[in-house]
C-alpha cells in the first residue's frame, strides 16, 4: 500500500450516549448531528401524520427546473420513510456514525471540527444527487447516512464493532452490512450508492494530494467561521482531528449486539 494509513481517532474522544431522547444525551450531540436528528425525526413525523406528503420533498428535476423547488436539494436527505422498524435501524447507523465522525472528522482546513463535517456532508450531498440524477431516485437520505458511515470506518479502519455479536474491523463494516442487507433482501442501491460517494470523497482527500499532488477538498472560510474556527493547515495525505492518531475508539456494537 503506497499510501500512509489515515490518522485515527483518538482514544479519548467523547462519545455522547445513545439514549437520544433523554435532554442531556440530546444535547450532548454534535451540532450537526444533533440538527441532523432533529430534520429526520420532524420530516417523518409530519409525513406519517399526514401533515405533508412525501412527494413534496422528493428530488424532482422536472419540478425543479420549472417551478424552481429549491428545498427538495436538501429535503430528499432528512426523509427516511415513515416510522417503521427499517427507520428505526437507518436512524440508529445514521446517529451513531454521523457522531462518531464528526467529534474527529478528516482535517480539511478547520482542524478536525464539525465545520470539516459539515463540508463533507456538501461534498458527499451533491455527488449523491448527480448519481440521483442518473439513477432516477426520489430519497437520497440512506445513501448519505451510508456514506457518512463509509468515511468513518477509512479514518478509524482498525476500531472495532460488531453487528449481532460478530466483532470486525471497522474497515469490513460497511461491506458486512451490505451483505447482511443482500442475506435478508433488503435493497442495497443506496447503500451501494453511499459507499461510491464516501470513496470518491475519501480519494479526493486522502489520495489525491500524495498520489496527484493536488488537493481539491478546502473548507470554505465562511463555514469555518461559522463554526466558530479558524483556519487550519491541512497535514498531507488527509491529517485527522483531533491530534495524533495511536489507536481507535472504544469497541462499538451494532443494533444493541
């Protein structure tokens, strides 16, 4: 392998609880992930109560060209279906690994903060609606949920989680999911769609500034400002956040296992 290993996430970063619902777990949420959580949960109450219709958030060109319907860029990722056991799942990867990545996300110029996150999220959002474009698809929120998933488990490949108990490498997560998905017949277009993005993403800024000498992927200052940061040099070949790498997180489980 010509290139480096990725610098993993430290050992001591915070990893905000699980009971999502009670206010001080809620809280301690990243921003992102926290305001993320709250989009998917309140666009699916509202569909499933019949308070507005999921084909008003879908991502439709046609509409969009000619009625300039600008929300349904951004509203086609925060629907998941309406409440059902798949939600619960897809809610649950999405919030564990959308926090996980962003207390210590790829440094892209904000040094390791939500700000990179929130960038990778742009990134990964209008790569995900080309490929929607091609591939005539309504709902790209599972594929950014995969995605984000995907651009986790490169940056800490060695950290170990488990799915019913079978401990892997986070390096293996996102294909033993998509196999678990194919053994019980779930579609994995998303997922499959995801994982493209999360490459192209990590290649973008892992790879191509060793292997190219180019580097493509800079946090726009606003956004850095935004979150409060300045700008940061970037370490070559994709520096993380957060420190040193010196070994992963915790072991995680999967769905209570």
């Amino acid at each position: 392998h010509p290139w480096p290993p990725p610098p993993r996430t430290p050992p001591n970063t915070p990893r905000p609880p699980t009971d999502l619902f009670h206010p001080p777990q809620f809280y301690g949420l990243p921003p992102i992930t926290r305001t993320m959580f709250v989009a998917i949960l309140g666009t699916t109450c509202l569909c499933s109560f019949g308070m507005i219709s999921p084909m008003s958030l879908t991502l439709d060109f046609g509409r969009l060209s000619s009625k300039f319907e600008v929300w349904r860029l951004a509203t086609n990722f925060v629907f998941f279906g309406t409440f059902s056991f798949p939600f619960l799942i897809q809610m649950y990867i999405f919030v564990q690994y959308s926090q996980r990545y962003e207390v210590a996300p790829f440094n892209t110029g904000a040094g390791g903060t939500s700000a990179d996150y929130a960038w990778m999220l742009c990134i990964g959002a209008a790569l995900l609606t080309v490929m929607g474009f091609f591939a005539s698809q309504p709902f790209l929120g599972q594929a950014l949920s995969f995605m984000v998933l995907y651009v986790w488990s490169r940056k800490n490949p060695d950290a170990m989680t488990s799915i019913f108990g079978f401990q892997m490498q986070a390096f293996y997560l996102p294909w033993a999911l998509i196999a678990l998905n194919v053994l019980i017949g779930n579609p994995i277009f998303m997922s499959i769609l995801g994982v493209v993005a999360g490459h192209i993403y990590y290649f973008l800024h892992y790879i191509a500034p060793e292997s190219m000498g180019i580097d493509p992927i800079k946090t726009p200052l606003f956004l850095i400002e935004w979150f409060g940061g300045r700008p940061q040099p970037v370490r070559g070949g994709g520096g993380g956040g957060g420190g040193g790498g010196g070994g992963g997180p915790p072991p995680h489980r999967l769905w209570g296992a």
